[in-house]
C-alpha cells in the first residue's frame, strides 16, 4: 500500500508543526510519498517582493536562511544540523544567483523560479528532521521526482502521462528501500527544464498528480482544517464537518467557496479512483473528509452551500444574439483574451451576461469594447454580486429540487439576478446581492442541511 501524504504551508511553518507532521507520516503503517508547501508566509514574501520590485537579494536570503536554520537548529542535532545547513547554503546560493544575474531576469519563467523556492526548502528542514529521528528519507525537488508540467508561465498543468512514465521509476526504489521521499509541491519541470508553477496553492494539486502517478492507493492532504465543511462557519454557526463526499460535489465546492483544497486537486486522483483525505495536522483525530467514487446514496437534498462574491454580472445587449453566427463565440473569446475567469453564463435570444470577479470588470469592457462591429446595443454591469453555490447528490435529478432552494432564497428575501442550473448534476448556482448573501445562506443551512 501507497499513501501520499501532502502537507501544506502552516503544517511545516513552525517547529511544532513540523513535530506534529513528521509524527503523522512516522506513524502510517503504509510506504509513504510526502509533498510539501513552503513554510506559511515565504511565497507570500518571494511572491509580493517579485510584485513590488523590491526583492533585494541579501535581503531575502538573509531572511529565508535565519528562517530555515532558526527552525531546523531547535530540531536537528549537531552532525545533522551541520549537513542540512551545508545544503540549505547550496540552494540559498542558486537563489542568491538567481536574484544577482540580470540575465535570469528576463527568462520568462523567472517568476516561477523565484516563487517557489520556499519547496526546496521546506523538503529539505522535514527530510532532516525525519532522519533526525531514525527514519531513511530523502528530499527530492520535482526535477529530481520527475514531475513534468507544460503550459504558460503561472499557470502550469501536470503532464500526467509524462510523469506516470518517470516519477515511478525514481520514487518507487526509494520505497523499496524503505526511505520517506519528501517531494517539492507547487510546481513541476516546464519547458526546456525551467521551473513552472500550478498556481497559488498548487501544492495540494502537486500531491494528486504524484498520487496518481504512483498509483498510491490514498492521497492525504494534511492541512490546518477539519475538513470540507456544509458551510463557512463564520456565517453559519451550525456549519459542520463533511465526512464524505463524491469527487463532483468536492470539486464544485472547492472551486466555488470552500478554500480547504486546491480545486485542481481532484481530477488526477478521480481518474485512478484514488480516495482523498482531507486531514488536520492539528486535530489528527479528527475524521476530516472522505472524497471519493462512490458513496452511499442519503436523504438529505444540500449537503453544502459555499459563496463567492465580490463578483459582477455583465450584460452584452445585441439584437437576436442566439441568430447569429459566432455572436456568442466572439464575446468569450473577448473575456479570454482578458485572461479573466468567468463563473457563469447564461444567454437570451437577445443578450448574454457573464460572471465575472468585480476586479476584473475594467479590463472585460476594455476588451468587449473593440466588439464594435458586431452591433452591441448597450453593455450593463451590475457590481457586488455574490454567487451562491448548493452542493448536494444527484440535485439535478430531482424533481422541485430548484423549487424548493428558490422557495428558501424568496424566504430570506433576496432577488435572484442569474442562475446556473443543469450544467452540473451536483450543484445548482445562483447569483444574488452581497448585502443578502448571509441570510441566503443561513436560510439554506438551516433549512436543508440542518441547525
Ligand atoms: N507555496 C505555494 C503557495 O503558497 C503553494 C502551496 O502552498 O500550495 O501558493
Ligand atoms: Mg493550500
């Protein structure tokens, strides 16, 4: 048995954390692959620095080596210590390098480069901390594991066929042997071997793509929550943990509100049929959440409602857009080149309106402004929107499903602007004013899912 085990930024951002993890992976009774995150805070920093212009490089290095040796000396004794800071000082230099040389400024995946670094040292400070206590395991960075990624700068895709080839042939001897390899999450080996990134909390992805390669009979991801929960309990005070999920339901509600898990994690673990925990490295008692193929079928119609807002509604008004051909074609292919994320359509014979975050509304105008020849009448936005997203099993197919969510939403007395319904069989999506969202919300709790 395989279980892959992936710990995210706060589960090895302190000496304690790092305790409590290295004792998780110690106690499976299972060969395991861990993946890390960076230590909390250390993206951020590489990433907003990156952003300001202002990353100085003694400045960061300084600071990323007193982190790393600060932790590492109150868990490492002497002998180890001494090999872990000579390490450590051999990747601070390539960072240091990296920073100084005008030259790797201007490759294009420089910012990935640069971002992730803090996986090359977060594997490093557990895998020391692991022999430390008399276990065999090794770091390998995602060049080493040979995780393979293709795709734009930011915004890499695993290639999984790649990877299925390769990391099994340099990860499943180290099992053999009975050592813990402890692999860099967050990004793999893009184009001409140069570093690229899956996104900001990619590492949980990092964690399926591995899983799936090695066909690892369990994908952990070790976290600072409980699990998925029915709704945010800062909105819902009944809000509760989800024991079990299928794989549609935890991929709507992670990427429609929930932030427990990377929405991307899901597809390369549901192609396997490989189940995924969601534990808490701080509560390892805890049951968290079972996302997996199949599940019981139960009773209750929601098992979730998420929400995101700070969104806008924009409204293309065209004369028989549903008659012409490409109309509709030509207006996303607008927004894409906006590069903006839409989280709803729906159309009419004469209009379309898109979902879009508030943030990006500029640049969306900007861009379906040079429709022009198209004969648009009038484009409209309606700002500080807010989507609601009610997960529940099989929704589609059942008959006054949507009846009775709209009968909860009149009751909390809010006007529903647009609606998604039937693109997915687990979710039904609706939009409605910031300023209701809370007590749509609470309403659907309380109704369906339970005080
Ligand atoms: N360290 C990366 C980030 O903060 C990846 C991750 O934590 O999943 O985005
Ligand atoms: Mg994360």
């Amino acid at each position: 048995m395989i279980t892959v085990m992936k710990f995210g930024g706060t589960s090895v951002g302190s000496v304690e954390a790092l305790k409590r993890s290295a004792e998780i992976i110690i106690r499976s009774k299972h060969s395991t692959v861990v993946v890390v995150s960076a230590m909390s805070g250390v993206t951020n920093y590489l990433i907003g620095h990156l952003d300001s212009g202002e990353l100085n490089a003694s400045e960061t290095v300084d600071m990323l080596r007193k982190k790393h040796l600060d932790v590492a000396s109150q868990l490492l004794g002497e002998e180890l210590f001494a090999s872990y800071q000579e390490e450590l000082d051999r990747r601070m230099d390539n960072l240091e390098y990296l920073l100084r040389d005008p030259e790797s400024h201007k490759d294009p995946y420089f910012r990935d480069d640069i971002s992730s670094q803090g996986e090359r040292f977060s594997s490093l400070t557990l895998s020391y901390y692991l022999r430390e206590l008399g276990q065999d395991s090794v770091a390998l960075t995602s060049e080493e594991a040979g995780i393979h990624a293709t795709g734009m700068p930011g915004l890499g895709s695993a290639e999984l066929s790649l990877t299925s080839r390769d990391l099994p042939y340099n990860v499943r001897p180290l099992l053999d042997e009975g050592k813990i390899p402890i692999i860099t999450g967050f990004y793999g080996r893009g184009p001409e071997g140069k570093p690229l990134t899956f996104g900001r909390g990619g590492s949980d992805y990092s964690g399926a793509v591995v899983a799936h390669a090695i066909d690892a009979d369990c994908l952990e991801i070790w976290t600072d929550v409980n699990g998925f929960m029915s709704s945010d309990p800062r909105i819902v005070s009944g809000a509760r943990t989800i024991e079990e999920m299928n794989y549609s339901e935890a991929a709507e509600l992670a990427y429609f509100g929930a932030k427990v898990l990377h929405p991307r994690t899901i597809e390369p673990v549901r192609r396997k049929h490989i189940p995924l925990r969601v534990k808490n490295t701080f509560n390892p008692d805890d049951f968290g959440t079972i996302i997996h193929h199949l599940r019981a079928p139960r009773g209750e119609l929601l098992r979730s409602v998420a929400m995101k807002s700070d969104l806008s509604i924009i409204t293309v008004n065209s004369a028989e857009i549903a008659y012409r051909p490409r109309m509709v074609a030509r207006i996303i292919d607008k927004i894409a080149d906006a590069g903006v994320i839409l989280y709803a359509i729906s159309t009419s014979l004469s209009t379309i309106a898109l979902l879009i975050h508030n943030l990006d509304v500029k640049e969306t105008l900007r861009h379906l402004n040079t429709l022009e020849g198209e004969e648009i009448d009038r484009i409209d936005v309606k700002s500080n929107m807010c989507l609601i997203c009610a997960v529940g099993d099989n929704l589609l197919a059942r008959c006054g499903a949507s009846a009775e969510i709209f009968g909860a939403v009149r009751e909390a007395g809010a006007n529903v602007e647009l609606i998604s319904e039937g693109a997915s069989d687990v979710s039904l999506n609706f939009v409605v004013p910031m300023d209701h969202a809370t007590s749509v919300i609470r309403q659907l709790h309380e109704k369906y899912i339970g005080v």
